[in-house]
C-alpha cells in the first residue's frame, strides 16, 4: 500500500468514528450489526484496570448461537496451559512455559514462534510451574520465564530484543505471571512463596531491561516488619505473585495482589498478621514507593493467596472501586485507595476458614486450590455486575514438622503436602452487583471455573470450562446461550478481539493437570467468530495463503 492511500485511510477512518474499511464497504453479511474499529487486546486482562470488558458487539445475545470455529492456532506442546492470548493489530501472541508463539490473528497462519532455554540449574523448575501471559507494548512483546528472566521480543519477526535476569533461583524465585507496560516501565513479580522465597515487585526500563526499583512484599525493616516473629532463627517468606496486576493509569498507582505466608501451613512459627502476603499492595509504578495496601487473610493458615488481579472501575453509583477474589472464596468491593470496605460476598462453599490445623488433619474448604486462583473477576459497565469464577473442593491438611527447613528452592510448608481433596469437585461462575454485593445469578459447573471470565458490550460473558467447552451466558441473566466444544480442557485466557470489522474469541484450550485431574491434548487457541458470506470469506482464505507463503520462508 503506498504511504498516500495508507494516509488517506486512516485519515478516512479517524473522521468516521474508527469503523473499519471492511465495515464501511459492507462485509458482504459477515455481520448482523455495524462494527466499530479494530479492537486490540494487548494485555492478558484487556486493560489496565484488569477488568476484562471489551466494547463490541457485532456477537451478540441474539447471534452468539451462531458462532462457529474459525480457524485453530495449534501450539504442539501438551502442558498446563494457563496462559491468555494477546491481540495487536492482526497479530495473535500466546505464551506456554518455554515458547512463544505469533499467528495471523485473522486466519490463523503461523508467523514465527520462539523458544528460551530453561537452565537445568534453575531450583524453581524441579516443582513445574505454570506460565499466564506476555504483554504487548510500542513494537514488543515482554514476557517473563520460570527461571527468572524477562524477555523482550519484536512482534514483527520475533527477534530478541532484550533479555534480562530479574529472578534469582539462589533464593527459590521463579516468574509464572504476565508483566504490565505503562510509560517506559515493564512491571513483573516473582513467585515461590512454597519454597521459602519472598516475592518481589521489580519495575524495569522498557527500553534496556534495566532494574530500576524492587520492593519486597515481606518487609525484613521498616513498616510491616513487625507483624513477623523477631527470631532471627524465624525465617520470613512467602507474598509471591502468580498470576498478573492492575493498574490505574490516572494515579500511575500498580494493584499487586500477593501470595500466602511461608511456611504455608505452621502459623506457629510465624505469629502476627504476616504482611503484605495475602494482600492487595498499593505501588507507585514509576518509583516502587509503597501507597497503601490491605491485607484480606490475615495470618494465612489455608494457602489462601489473593492469586488473581483485581478490578478497577467506577461503578453504577459513582463509586470508585477495586473488586478483589481471593483463594479463600470470598468477593470484595473496597474503594479504590484500599481503606473502605465495602461488601464481601461468598461465592463457593467455606467451611472451617478459621479452623487451626491439627496432626490429625483438618478438614476445610475451599481448600489449598482456592477459591478463586489464577483468573479473577471481570467487571460490565452495562449490566453493574462482576463475574467471578470459582472452585468448590474441599482438603484435609494435616500439620506437621516436616518440610519446615529453610531452604532456599525446596519446600517451606509445616506440612507433608498440600492435603488430600474430597472426592467431588464443582465450580461456579457467580455475577454479583457491584454496588451492593448481591448476587444477581450463579451459573453451577460440574467442575472447578478456571479460566478467564469476559464481558462483552453485546450482552455478553465468555468463559470456558473443563470439558472443553466455550461458554456464552447472557449478562444480566445468566442464561447460557451458547456451549460448543474446543475439543481441551479450558483454564486459560478468553480474549475478544476485531481485526479487518470482524469480531473473533480465542479461546486458550489445553489444560492438562494432574492437580485438577484434567486430561488434554496439545494445546492450541481455538478461534470463533460468526459465519462469512461468500465474498469475505474469500478475503479471509486469499489472507491466509499470501501469509503462509510468507511464514514458510522463515525459521521457526
């Protein structure tokens, strides 16, 4: 395209209000409604603010049912796939532990993919962990890897651009979570809360990788320390992050929400409430300078980790407000600078919460699974509603003193394992008002919701579950509209996007785990969108042969 007409285009485009060529010409019936401009998804969350809204509707309560496959992104690697796809301009981007994979994010066709070598050396891969996501910034993609790097790639060709060691596995840190971009900083934790570590907040230059600050979620001095045993024969760990934050790009202030105490299970051998673990932590972005927290387990016996990213929105009612899901089961509304507290709402069984553990065993739910783990809550605009996923299993843990030398890198828990869960397992996926904290419906799965919730402007919130399906209820009532196979086990990411005027879901599929009992396949993204007619379809298959040709040329 010459630089004249690609001007002229985009000029064109800005003075009808974004929507898109295909979209002002007529997409020959691949709609049933006019669609705004392309929509990208260039965080695992959607958005800063992490609340997974995304404003189309060209799917919609009245043709959602007709979605079919549109193309599928095969990742060859079985594993416990728990990442969530990311979308700028027409490029799909997805992560599993060691690869990371860009597709045409309109027809599917492979563009490159890239692999890091995970030292053999790195403590934190003898426990296998989990990888959720990569964020996509000005040209580069960043993602952080489980022995402690952070990697910056170029979106056009997958080219290195940085690679930095932010993680030290001396110290039992690994990474598991997405980083966050916003002005010039990338924005990662660490994890290995389970194995004596402390989990850090590390804000780097975008540019160079660059450390620029660290704050330790478990203070050793200062504000904080006190809450810790004094013994210096009392070692302190634990506040690790998994999963991703929020920020609000108003304030520059980050929203990190923290993991459990070690070690896990012997509160004994740590008295006090244990800050900042199990907390939602208040961070200027741009210093690391801590502005405020709030602890919603204190003293955590259970592993009840806030493992999910909060939500930042401005209610119905004009209320400025976080919504925060926790292990522990529980839905909180807080305002937005931590201190006012304004509902909790359980939204999975809780039984025994402060139940001490014995050597005999203690029986308590949600169990060391959670609750809600690593994909959070979701809030609507339209409907006022949050839309919580959760799990409903039950443990046994029976405390003890195994597992209680401090080590960096080995097990830190006052436990033999993690517990014995009950037979029977269940999940939910609950809507609540986010003014009064009431719940509004409550869909019941026959097993544990682990994958990511998205609420959509066309009346819409997209999930899946682990049979495999992708789910569409409608927003104000809960009614399932649409249940349709990815042929894997769901825990990843749902992400709605538009590319060319047509709107797609990418649906993360391929969660294979021991821990949820789940059996699966390679994983793969599975792609939905509406019927073509005849002439955009042809479009879409003329895209897919020039890139594939394009593709074949390079190394992968």
């Amino acid at each position: 395209m010459s630089r004249s007409l690609f001007l002229f285009l985009g000029n064109y485009k800005r003075l009808l209000g974004g929507a898109s060529l295909l979209t002002l010409l007529g997409a020959g019936g691949v709609t049933a409604r006019a669609q705004t401009a392309d929509t990208n998804w260039t965080m695992v969350n959607g958005d800063y603010a992490g609340t997974r809204y995304v404003a189309l509707d060209q799917i919609n309560r009245k043709n959602v049912g007709q979605l079919k496959e549109a193309f599928t992104c095969p990742l060859n690697e079985t594993t416990g796939f728990q990442s969530s796809p990311v979308v700028a301009g027409n490029r799909l981007f997805v992560t599993t532990g060691t690869g990371t994979f860009a597709f045409d994010a309109a027809t599917g066709s492979p563009l490159w993919k890239r692999t890091y070598d995970a030292q053999p050396n790195a403590l934190s891969l003898n426990i296998g962990v989990p990888h959720r996501g990569l964020a996509y910034a000005d040209g580069t993609v960043y993602r952080t890897t489980n022995n402690g790097h952070v990697l910056a790639y170029n979106a056009s060709d997958g080219n290195l651009v940085w690679d930095r060691l932010v993680g030290d596995a001396s110290k039992g840190e690994y990474m598991t979570m997405a980083p966050l971009v916003w002005h010039g900083r990338v924005l990662v934790a660490t994890a290995g809360s389970d194995i004596a570590a402390i989990g850090r907040v590390i804000g780097l230059e975008q540019k160079t990788g660059k450390s620029v600050w660290s704050f330790d979620i478990v203070p050793t001095t200062g504000p904080g320390s006190e809450t810790w045993s004094p013994a210096p024969t009392h070692h302190r760990a634990g506040g690790g992050v998994y999963a991703a934050m929020s920020l609000d790009p108003k304030t520059g202030i980050l929203y990190t929400p923290t993991g459990n105490p070690g070690p896990d299970f012997d509160g004994d051998y740590r008295p006090g409430d244990n800050l900042y673990t199990c907390s939602v932590v208040m961070l200027d972005a741009q210093s690391g300078a801590l502005r405020g927290y709030r602890q919603f387990v204190k003293h955590d016996i259970h592993d009840w980790d806030i493992a999910a990213a909060p939500a930042l929105f401005t209610s119905k009612a004009g209320r400025a407000m976080v919504a925060v899901a926790g292990k522990s089961g529980y839905l909180w509304g807080v305002s937005r600078d931590l201190k006012t507290p304004l509902f909790t709402t359980p939204i999975t069984t809780i039984e025994n919460a402060d139940a001490p553990l014995t050597p005999e065993g203690t029986h308590f739910a949600p169990g060391t699974n959670g609750g809600v783990n690593w994909n959070g809550p979701a809030y609507s605009p339209q409907t006022n509603a949050i839309y919580v996923p959760s799990i409903d299993m039950a443990f046994t843990v029976k405390k003890s003193g195994e597992n209680m030398e401090y080590a960096p890198g080995k097990p830190f828990w006052g436990a033999a394992d993690f517990g014995k869960a009950d037979d029977t397992m269940k999940g939910y996926l609950t809507a609540v008002d986010a003014d009064t904290g009431k719940m509004v419906w409550r869909y019941n799965a026959d097993l544990p919701l682990v994958a990511a919730v998205t609420p959509t402007s066309g009346g819409l919130v997209f999930t899946g579950d682990q049979r495999g399906n992708l789910l569409a209820f409608d927003a104000k009532t809960g009614r399932v509209l649409l249940k349709t196979p990815t042929g894997n086990a769901v825990g990843g990411g749902v992400t709605v996007y538009s590319v060319n005027g047509r709107e797609y879901v990418a649906v993360a599929a391929g969660l294979k785990s021991e821990l949820w009992k789940s059996e699966s396949g390679p994983a793969k993204v599975v792609v939905f969108a509406l019927p073509a007619s005849p002439r955009a379809a042809g479009a879409v298959k003329s895209r897919a042969l020039s890139a594939a040709g394009t593709a074949a040329g390079r190394s992968h």
